[in-house]
C-alpha cells in the first residue's frame, strides 16, 4: 500500500506535526447499509478527512435514493453487492446489522484478505469467535467498536487498557431503549406511552421485542463476556428477562428502597463458575447505574486487581456510533494491532447470589404473609423487609418482600409453590437488588 | 525475538485458544522503582504470567531491603541504575516519578532502541514530545498510560475508541487527594484534618503542594490535552488555583445551589481560543463530576461527534495504576501501534465564559451589597442570585453572589475594586460552576 498523502485537514492540522506516522496505511474503504449510522461515517470522513481513510463506495439496495450531493464525486454508488465485494477496496464497513447477509459478505470480505469493521452486534455475538479465525489466517482484520455501547470506548478499554487485569464481573446498561422507557417511568410515565414514544422517536423498532426482550442486549454481553471475562459462550444460553413485568407501583416500591429499576446486563465469574443474566434489577440511586439517564449506555468492569472502572456515554445515535466506527478505521490505518485477549469455550449459568426484590400482587385474605415466609424459609432464605405501602384495594394489593442474598437457584424453588397460591393475581415479579 | 513459549497460565488458560498471536513478542522487562506501584507490577507479571511478559531486573537504591521472595530466582536486583539500562532488557518501567533522573533514564532507553513505559505525569506532560520523537526515530516505544487517571483507560480510549472524534472539551477529578479531602469535607469535615488524614493514609506527602495547589493535576491535564484537544503546550501556562481556599461555608453555600466542591481540570477549544484551568470549583450534585467520592478520579470528554464519554475509576494506588502499567507491557508485546494523533504546539489562555460562584467574608454595614453589583454592572456582568444564610456574626459575614456565564478576565476586572473595598475581611473566594 502506498503511504497516504492527504490535504491538510482538520483532524491533522497544517502545523508542525509532532512526527509521520510510522505505518499509517490508505485505506479504500467501502460502507455497506446508508442508513444513519452509515451516512454519519460517510459525513466524518468527508468532513474531518482523516489521515489514510478514502470513501470510495457507498452499497445499498435502491442506492438512488440515499445519493448525497456532500460526497465526493469519485464515490461509487452501488446496489450490487458482490461487485463492491470484489472490488479493490481494502476495509469494508457493515451497517445493516442481522446474521445475513452481513455473515455473508463478512466470510466474503474477510476471504479475499480485506478487514471488516461493523457495528453488528448479533453477527459479533454469534460468529465473532469464526470472523476472527477467518481474517487472522487471511491476513485481515476484525474490528467491531461499536458493536457495544456505541460512542463509549469499552471495547478499546477493554482490550488495551485493563488487557492487564483479570476482570472478574462485568455489569451494564446496553439498550438505550429500555432505558428510556425505565428512566422515564422512574418520572411516573406508563410502559406503553413511553414506548410508544420510544417508537415514535426511532429508537424502538415497531416490534419491540429484541431490545424490551433483552434479546439486543444479551448479544453486547456475549461479546463484552469475551473480551472481559475471557470465556467464548452460546448467547442462547443466557435467558433474558423482559422489562414489560415492570409497573409504577415497582418504581415506587423500589424508592422506599432508595433504588430505581434498571434493565442491566450482567456476568461474573467466581470459584469457577461463570453466570449471566439480562433483565430489569433493582439498583441503588446512589451507584452508578442508576446515573443512566434516557439514551444513555454504561459498562461496569470489576478486576481482580484495580477495582470498578465505569464508562459511560451515549451508546447508541448515528454520530457516537460513527465515530467508534471512524476510530476502530483509523486502528486499521494505522496497523493498530490489538492486544490479543485469549478466550476459551464456557457454559454459562444464571446462579447469582444477591439480595432480591420480590413483588406480589394478590387478593388480600389473612395469611398470606406467613404462607410466603413459611415457603422462603424452607429454602432458608432471610426475609430482609415487607413492604406495603397504605391506599391500595384489598382486591389487588401489591406489595414486597426483599430478602437477604441468596442463591438465584433457591429462589425459583421457594417460588414454585408461592406462584400458584389461589390469592395471586399476577406472576409474582422478582428481580436482582444491586447494592 | 522469539516468539513466545509460555507456560499455561491463568490469563491464558489451558482449554482451547481461539487463535495464536499473530505478533507476540517476548519482552524482557525492567522495573525501575520498586515502591507501591512497582512491586504491584512485578506481583501481577508473577502472579497472571502474561504471555510474552518476563520481569528481569528491578533497579531501586538500597535494593537489598526491597527484595521479595515471590519474584522468581532469574530477577537481576540491582541499585546500579546504568548496568540495567546496558543489559539486554527491552522495555524500562520506570516508577520513580520527576524530572530527574527519570528523564536521562528515558533517553538512554529509548537512544538504545529500547521501549520506556512510564507512570510519570510530570515528565510526560513536560517532555513527551520530544520523547516520543526519540522513541520514533530509535524503533522504540514510549507508553504513558499510568501517567494519567491510573486504573482508568481514558489513554487508550482517546487514543483508540475516540481517535474519530474532535474532541472540543475535556474535564476530569485528576487528582485523588484533593477528592478526598473535598468529598470529606461535603461531608462536614475540616481541610486541616483531612489533609493529616490523607497524609497519614499516605494519600498525600508531607509537603502537599503539588496536590492541593494543582500541580500534580495540571501536568494531567497536559497530557490530556495533547491527547484530547491536540494539542503541545508547556504546561507552566497553566496557573492552577489551590483547594486551600475552600472553606466549610462554601459547602453549605454550594448545597443551597445544588452543587457540591471539587478540584477539577478543565480545558476547551472553542473558535480557535484554547483555555485550561485546574482549580476548586462548583458542580452540580446531580452532574457526573459530583459522583466522584474519595480517591476516585473521573474523566469527561466531550466530542463532536459523540457527545460526552465519562470515565471513572480509581486513579491512583498500587494496583490500579499497576493494570495500566502491565496493560501497556501487553500492548507493546502484541505490537500494538497506538493510533497517531497528530499535535501542534499552542499557546493556552484562561478564558472562560462560565457562571461564577463568589463568596466574600465581610465586616458587614450598609451599602456593601450595592457597592459590589455596581462594580459587575460595570463589566456588563448580571447577577443571578445573592445567597446570604442567618445566624452568622455580623462583623464576619459570609456571603454569596452568583452571576450569569461572563468572560473570566471581566469577572477579574470587576472584582480589583471590589477586593480593596475596607469592609473585606479575607479575599474574595470565586469559583467556576459546571452545570
């Protein structure tokens, strides 16, 4: 590859320079899906003209009509994927998310020695472990920064900066939708208005289900378990909880236990076993996942060594997404190699041992309380508190129960009996307590 | 070099690997300052045995007394500073700190094509430069990612996760003794006792001037803003503001505005004027930098693009700052190439144009309240609240003022007149707010 010769341009400005790259490459880069995302990278590029980095095709079905007079003229507009595939570009970058075609043309690219960079968290979830054999016996390259929390750098984090660690949990809010919706009921909205208005605003799909589901979040869990906790798993192993279970009453509940409810995603790794789960928890107001605030993403990583590191941000959008996109092209440009975190196959469980929250709703009779104290016991759970709060009918009472930390395995089974109790009106609602 | 042979390990465990290094190398490494942090690197490269890292020599004065019985038998324990800088070691950690000699070690690493990993903010933010410089032309490397924030990888995540970025603004809790003492005295605690405190921690030194008065943090922010903001600036144009100023009263005064205390380091660039300042200044309870609690240490970085990231984590300490030592070790045996982000030398200013906080202590009679807002008129400064609590003597009398966003050098302007007014028992206390 030639050595760039770009213009002066803002990212590099016309000043002395503090020395030449020592491998900074040029790079023909195709982006693959013109959406927000992909017009966000194309506009970067055109804009900040980094070093090294050429748009030269822009793949899309119907491409006519995402054509942008602010491109430069040499861009080639194409609906022919297997054209651009086979041209000369050196890096393509995959925006349209889902296993196919993005797996396709991935093996494709990766096949002929070119790099792909994505932000497809599914692909990366599911294959990731594959791509990267591919592109490493091909002399490629696999980059896919934003395939977690968008513009937070996490997975840079991860692999370059706390590479020296052994990180031994990892918690995180990754779907921008859920917490919007959580955030916003914490203010006193209803689920459905709220997603409705999630839909409305683009952030949520007209079928919810892979992000209220947990299903878009278990895939940025996968992949961050890997580059954290070192462990190679089968996403379908990690059972998601959806956060639709959720009402006001639990977000005022869950203030009388200085808490508010998040959807998070976490995995640990103790004494050699490896557990994961997705779901709403209850998290204190003064940790810092209850800082997460609409859109916003957060990552917590705990090492053996150097204690918590929160990063936060937002973590999805066109722009943030494009410039983890932008910067993991400039990694390749500049022959970044990353750190190579060793990974191995691992089954993954859901044993937790936490404090729950515990929600019923029922139709008061007397002995209620001691039919589900009698039940916790049996497992020798610890009762930490009840609370009912007054001016709720007799005909539909909700109230809570938390407990002291116990085994999520012991839990389902004093659950079991509790759940077809005649005075229940609803599935009793048990989350995670996070302190 | 070799490529490496290493024995099973726990950060490389012994099931199934996903794929060989491309480009490890096996690094010989010597520790230069067997204090804290190093004997917590030589402990992690004992205990983890990263692939590809091998300790060999420690240099410390009085070596002797610092020999550990952990560290395997091949250790070369050395005081004689040029024999190691000889020896065939490839990379020099150097954990000393200053100017000197930490700087001719440096030189005499890296002129003899070896890599120089360093924790030394100072000798970064003041040669860094012409460090790297060396580092480029002799084939070596120069990694600094201990230098700032510790634990935190807020170095590799501008340099990797936010290189496709402009980052216009950046602020961040760089230093962990003054968090402490401030985050204390929120609490109602006296500076006196807390800075005996963090000294008897061994928190803070004897002579505690390059934390509370900000050196310690602007030679940070230095490095930040090369990093960040791109750009070369000596960092003595940099006038930090000492913490020692900041008395009980402000706490209660900042509480009845929302805001708590904190040293932060900021720096902007805005329509071509570049400012930086580190010093005591308001911020609002409910914003990131509040969280801040202790010897934790923070980083806001603001993009273009991306909007804020926030990085948060223990700054300093044996271990933490120990992770991001071995992380750079990592990076340089997978060759991993840092993204060059090009710098220009620039000269730095501190204009601001923020809303201010400023509490006088008077001797209080008629007129005084008058005499000091006609002095802002002057200066088109407006005023946006005056904050008096009762129950305090009338011949000490704490109060505040707090005016719209105005230029720093208006507010310095308007306040000459007002700090020789007689009535001024002490002078005038003005604070930045962060909202």
């Amino acid at each position: 590859m030639p050595e760039a010769h770009s213009p002066a341009s803002s990212l590099e400005t016309s000043a002395v320079q503090t020395r030449k790259s020592r491998s900074a490459r040029h790079l023909r880069i195709a982006i693959f899906g013109f959406g927000t995302v992909g017009s966000s990278v194309a506009r970067i590029l055109v804009e900040s003209k980094p070093r090294g980095l050429e748009l030269t095709h822009v793949f899309n079905r119907g491409v006519a009509r995402k054509r942008v007079d602010w491109a430069p003229a040499s861009v080639v507009w194409s609906e022919d994927a297997d054209a651009v595939l086979a041209s000369d570009v050196d890096v393509v970058v995959e925006l349209v998310g889902g296993l196919d075609p993005a797996g396709t043309w991935a093996r494709r690219a990766l096949e002929a020695g070119k790099s792909f960079v994505t932000a497809n968290k599914k692909l990366i979830a599911y294959h990731g472990v594959e791509l990267e054999r591919l592109a490493a016996a091909k002399g490629g390259h696999l980059k896919y920064g934003a395939a977690v929390a968008g513009g937070i750098p996490v997975i840079p984090g991860l692999e370059q900066g706390m590479a020296g660690d052994r990180i031994e949990r990892i918690e995180g809010i990754l779907n921008g939708t859920c917490n919007f919706i959580l955030s916003k009921m914490e203010e006193g909205a209803e689920y459905a208005s709220m997603l409705a208005e999630a839909q409305a605003k683009g952030y949520a799909e007209a079928d919810p289900t892979e992000d209220v589901g947990g299903f878009d979040a278990r895939a940025k869990l996968a992949i961050l378990m890997r580059l954290a906790l070192r462990v190679q798993i089968d996403p379908e192993e990690i059972v998601p909880r959806p956060i639709t279970t959720i009402t006001p009453v639990d977000f005022s509940y869950a203030r009388d236990l200085g808490c508010t409810i998040r959807q998070v995603s976490r995995a640990e790794q103790a004494e050699g076993r490896l557990a994961a789960t997705v779901g709403p928890m209850l998290v204190a107001l003064r940790s810092p996942l209850a800082w997460s605030q609409g859109m916003e993403n957060m990552v917590i990583a705990t090492g053996h060594y150097g204690g918590d590191v929160v990063f936060s941000g937002h973590g999805a959008g066109g722009h943030p997404t494009a410039v983890a996109v932008v910067s993991d092209l400039l990694a390749l440009a500049h022959g970044s190699q990353r750190v190579e975190i060793p990974s191995s196959p691992a089954r993954v469980g859901a044993e937790f041992e936490v404090p729950h929250y515990i929600r019923f709703l029922v139709r008061d009779r007397p002995g209620i309380v001691a039919a589900i104290t009698t039940e916790l016991a049996k497992e020798q759970i610890n009762i930490r508190a009840i609370v009912q709060r007054a001016g709720f009918p007799a005909d539909a009472l909700p109230f809570v129960v938390t407990v002291e930390p116990c085994k999520t395995s012991a839990l389902q089974r004093a659950l079991t009996p509790i759940r077809t109790m005649d005075c229940m009106l609803v599935e009793p609602l048990d989350l995670q307590m996070l302190e």
